[in-house]
C-alpha cells in the first residue's frame, strides 16, 4: 500500500508539476533550400541561435563522443547516474572540494529547460526533473533537448548553430576533430571560445579526444590526428540569402520555424555574387531584381530582390521582384501570340510600321522612326511598337488584359484609367518581375499558364491556358531569333546547344530595364533600375538587362537544343503574304493608309513628314496617286514615299499593271 501511495504522489506531482518546455519551443526561424541547407534564419524571441535539432541531424560520430565524455551510461540509468554519483562524492571527499560532478544528460537537459542557481537545492529539483523527464520522454527525445538548447557562447545555443558559426557546414558533416570541439564547449562555454581563448578550447578539444580513445571510439592513431587540426579563430555568420523571400515566408507562417523552398542554395548564392558585381557598372542608387524558374515544375531556383538586403542607398530591403512597374516592350510576345492564336496574324504576315494616329494615341518606335513594311516575325525580333500596337487593336486590349488576368497575371492601371487601352503595349499598364516570370514560364509550357511554386509541399493550381501551343512555340521561335544585347553574344553560340528566347523591355523615360529569357527548361527574368522610380538614361533592356541576363544563363546546366516546331501557316494567311506567279497574283490592296485613316505628318520645323504608303497584291508596276495627281512609281517594292503639301483630306490610290486599282480618304494632320 505505502509504495501504490507513493506512485500515486509521484503521479499527482508529475501532472501539477510538467517540465516547462518554454525555452524548447523558442526557436530560431530557418529558411532552408531544397536540400534544406539553411539560406537564412532569424534569432528567436530572446535574441539567441536555436534550431531545432535531433539525433539524425548530427553525425553518429558526435553523439559516440558526447556519451563517451558526458554520460557513458545514458541509455541505461533513469535520469540520475548512483555510480556517478558514489563516484562523485568519493572524489570530493578525498580532496576536501568538489573536484566531479555527476551530472547526466538528462539532468543537464533539466537545467536547461529551467535555468536555477547552481546550488543542492537546485542539484535536487534537478535530479527530480531528470527522473520526470526521463518518465515522460524517449532517451532519444531527450538527446534531441541537449542537442538544442546546449550552450556555445555569446547568444549560440545548439549544436546546429554552433556547427554553423564555427565551421561553416550542418552537425551531419562533423569530422572527429570538430565534434570534439563541440562536446567539449558546453562545460564552459564563455571560457572555452575558441575565437577568445583558442589555447584553452584546444586543451578541452582534446581531453575529450583522449577520453574517446580510452572508450573505444577512436583508435590512438584517429585521436592523434583529430588533435593536429586547428581550432577556428573566429565565428562565421549565418547566411543570409534569399532575404526578402524569407522576409516574407516568415510573415506567411508565423509560429513555424522550418520554411522550406525550392531554391537552389548553390545557385542563389552564385546569383547574388553576380548581382554584387554587377553594382559597380550602375548608378549609385540603382538596384537589380532576378529571378530563375524551373519550367517542367514552375518551381523557383533563385529569388533575389535587391543585390544588396541592408544597403540603404539603394533602399535594399524593397522586394523588387514583387514590385509592380511598367514593362516597356516586354509584353508584346503576348499580344502577337493571342494574334495567333486568333488566326489574324502568322509571323510571315506583313504588317505595316508606319506613322500612324489611333485617335489621340500615336505610337512611335523606341529610335523615332519607322520601317515600312515588314513581317511579323521581324517586327517583333525587332520590337517595333506601330506593329504590336495595330495586333493589339486588332486583338483588343480588354481581351488582353482579360488573358493576363486569367493567367494570374496582375495588370495594374494607371490612375483614371477605366479600361485598359491600346498603350498597354508599350508599358501602359505595371506589373511585377513574379508575375513577368510566370507569363513567359507559360512559353516554355506549351502556353500553360500557372502560379510559380516557391514553398515545398505547397499545392499545385492546375493550368490555365494563356495560348495555344502552336502559337507558344511560334513565339518562342520567334524570340530565339533576337538579336543579342551591343557588345554581347547569345549563351548558345558560347556554351549551351539550347537557344535562348529573348525579349527586353524599357519603360517610359528609362525607368525600367527588364530582359527575360526562355529555354526549354529555364526560364530567367531581370530587372534593372532605381527603386524610387527615378530615371536612368540611357540605361535600356538591351544595354542593361539583357546582358545580365545572358551571365544568368552562364550558371546555369547545359541543356541540348529543342527539336523543330514552327507551323506552317494556314492558307489564308499565305494569300497574305505576296505570291509571285501570274495567276495567283491579287487586285492591289492599300496597307497603309487605309480609308478615314487619320495619318499624323506634323514636323518641328514646319515641314511636313513623308509618309510611306504600303500596299500588297497587285502586278508590279504600281502608281500611287494622290487626288489623281501622279506620285510615284513602285516597280520593285509595293511602297513608296509620299510628302504630303500640308494639312487637310486627300485621296490615295494604287494602280497595278493590270489597271486594277484600291483608294482610301484619309485626313492628315
């Protein structure tokens, strides 16, 4: 009876007293990459290094060592040791001071949990605690308490922090020198720093090797040359990658401490060395955004916000890849591809780049001027604007707009704006690099679209189609055929068998550079510029971004060049596109201008622009007339150069050889 009653209290106790596991559950925050190697972590409420920690995270090599030293019988005693400690009094008794202690793991594990003068009274409470927790928790879950909240020195507690402070690698990786070290610091850990007092934490170092020897855990010879290494002289800091991304993971998840991405630690780091040395060529104020996609996966490699977290001049700590901004030309393989995919255009369809009024709206090329007639496939290589701004019209900027939206791509109007207009496709409209990556990741996806995947184990949202795959992989051949950036030459012709299908942008007055660039398997978008939004001039995609850009791709795998797939076009639009033979020769048709068009032909100087009237179909010669009066002759070509005297409505007519023939009215202003 008198031993069920003291089971009874012993239980009572145990349910009114539980182990205060405050401390253990104060841990520090861990942004960790695909292979879980940290990219950046935050102190925990008190200030101090704490991760998590088990007996799998460590090399067995370490936890051979830490009983061998600290508590040979751990795995058999009930919390508190009565040989160790028999032994302990005997020892102190014979030298009239204590000289050994007798405490087991599991006992400093109890003072850990609750820090208490070190006094009898508080060896008893500890003694107690050891037996409670060794009553309620696996050996195992113990060792994992030690391995966690063990003490370093300064604000480093575990061995995951100290390993990572001192050399520069997780528990797992340990050598027998190291993890010497590790076992040894805890007995004193402000004496024993190896960056203050390197002599003294070499002697500990190596007690702890000597006594491995005499266990059995390592061989004379191993213990030897564990003790010619040398102790580090200094603490490294913990990384700090991926900033703004675990910035904002953590303000996602509060209350977990392992966040675990899909970055690549490896290739984050390299990004962030090449964005670093990339400042120099920019204004002091100038910052960089990049981000790297995995396109099989839509899953991200590499996130950098801003090349520098904590440099106040170039307001640093502003995410730039969720930053919305104006995309210049970036948009417009888009808005060819809905073309596409509409049957209204192929990219051997000529079009027309010339001066041209859409209302108020009159588009001008980035150079001021204008090519004349040419095909899709070249104007967009070539970015023109009159030409994705007439696909637009023809498209329609809502239903653009609407495409985007559908994607899960964020357009952002200017204010008043009711409606989105045909200047969305120059730049009229902002959106984020995020979102930028995940239209053009849809390129390399057969135009499926899909959010970008940052977090493991998140949820996949199924695809939604941006355009068809025909028209995908019209633009992507398209793109392939860019020229590269001044003084650059495309990663293909250097390095990789892959082509990269490349596309700038520049917003209005120089603000904004991006370059984005697709391969079968990456996808890489940059973007260049100062934060606040003030103007860099003459810092533009091509010059700036795109060659960004291409060292992107340097670092990343080789990967073997796609096979053919570009479509023929369907008839009716190579009836568009001028056939030689007699018989299959059209009546002319006028391009440009077309009827009640109003064509904009104003001068600084007063002197009234030339304009190039375009026409196709028709057997050459053709005569252009205006209000029947003989301008020119095409015996070539199928446009000529008009100047009109001034201002007002004129008639415009092109005659073939035939004596067939095509008029329209237009104002000119």
């Amino acid at each position: 009876m008198a031993l069920l009653a003291l089971v009874a209290l012993l239980l009572a106790l145990d349910r009114l007293f539980p182990p205060d596991l405050s401390r253990l559950g104060d841990l520090s925050v861990t942004v960790t990459d695909s292979r879980d190697t940290p990219l950046r972590a935050f102190t925990n409420t008190a200030g101090a290094w704490r991760f998590p920690t088990t007996p799998d995270d460590v090399a067995p090599l370490f936890t051979d060592l830490l009983l061998a030293y600290e508590d040979r019988r751990f795995r058999d005693h009930p919390g508190v040791d009565p040989l160790a400690v028999l032994r302990a009094v005997g020892q102190n008794l014979a030298a009239g001071r204590v000289v050994s202690g007798a405490s087991t793991l599991t006992m400093q594990v109890a003072r850990l949990l609750e820090p208490r003068p070190r006094t009898l009274t508080a060896k008893l409470v500890e003694a107690a605690r050891a037996a409670q927790l060794e009553w309620r928790y696996s050996k195992r879950e113990i060792l994992g308490m030690y391995l966690t909240l063990a003490p370093y020195g300064g604000n480093v507690e575990g061995i995951r922090a100290a390993s990572l402070t001192l050399f520069g690698k997780g528990p797992a990786e340990l050598s027998a020198a190291e993890a010497a070290l590790l076992v040894a610091l805890p007995q004193s850990p402000t004496r024993l720093r190896p960056d203050r007092a390197a002599g003294q934490a070499r002697a500990a170092r190596d007690k702890v090797l000597d006594r491995a020897a005499e266990a059995g855990v390592l061989t004379a010879r191993a213990a030897a040359e564990a003790k010619a290494e040398p102790v580090p002289d200094r603490r490294l800091p913990l990384p700090v990658l991926a900033a703004h991304l675990a910035d904002s993971l953590r303000g996602r998840h509060p209350g977990r401490t392992t966040l675990p991405t899909t970055l690549d630690g490896r290739l984050q780091a390299a990004v962030e060395d090449l964005a670093r040395r990339t400042l120099p060529d920019l204004h002091e104020r100038a910052g960089l955004a990049i981000l790297v996609v995995e396109n099989s996966r839509r899953t991200v490699l590499a996130y950098l916000g801003s090349p520098d977290y904590f440099d106040e001049r170039r307001e640093g700590r502003v995410d730039m890849v969720r930053a919305v901004r104006s995309p210049g030309s970036a948009l417009k393989p888009f808005i060819y591809g809905l073309g596409f995919d509409d049957g209204l255009i192929h990219p051997a369809t000529l079009v027309a780049d010339v001066s041209t009024r859409f209302g108020d709206y009159a588009p001008r090329n980035f150079d001021r001027g204008f090519t004349g007639e040419l095909t899709i496939r070249d104007a967009l290589q070539r970015s023109l604007n009159v030409p994705a701004v007439l696909v637009l019209d023809k498209v329609g900027p809502v239903r653009f707009a609407d495409a985007l939206k559908r994607a899960g791509a964020r357009l952002v109007m200017p204010a008043g704006a009711t409606a989105p207009g045909l200047p969305v496709a120059l730049g009229g409209a902002s959106i984020s690099l995020w979102d930028m990556a995940a239209l053009y990741t849809a390129l390399a996806r057969d135009g499926q679209a899909a959010p970008l995947r940052v977090e493991r184990g998140g949820a996949e949202g199924p695809p939604v189609p941006l355009l068809a795959a025909a028209s995908a992989r019209q633009v992507l051949d398209i793109l392939e055929g860019a020229p590269p950036p001044p003084g650059a030459v495309q990663a293909q012709e250097v390095r990789r068998s892959a082509p990269v299908a490349l596309k700038t942008g520049t917003s209005y007055g120089f603000r904004d550079a991006w370059a984005f660039g697709v391969t079968g398997r990456f996808t890489v978008g940059v973007w260049v510029g100062r934060p606040d939004g003030t103007p860099s001039p003459d810092r533009f995609g091509r010059n700036t971004a795109a060659p960004l850009l291409l060292r992107v791709f340097d670092l990343l795998p080789e990967e073997p060049a796609p096979g053919p797939r570009v479509a023929e076009a369907p008839p009716d639009l190579l009836r568009r596109v001028a056939a030689s033979a007699p018989e299959a020769v059209e009546r002319p048709r006028l391009v440009f201008p077309t009827e009640a068009m109003v064509v904009e032909a104003g001068a600084a100087s007063g002197t009234p622009e030339t304009l190039t009237l375009l026409a196709s179909g028709g057997r050459r010669p053709l005569s252009w007339m205006v209000d029947g009066r003989r301008v020119a002759v095409s015996a070539v070509r199928r446009d000529a150069v008009w100047q009109p005297e001034g201002p007002g409505f004129a008639r415009i007519t092109v005659i073939d050889a035939d004596g067939r023939s095509d008029s329209a009215t237009v104002e000119v202003r």
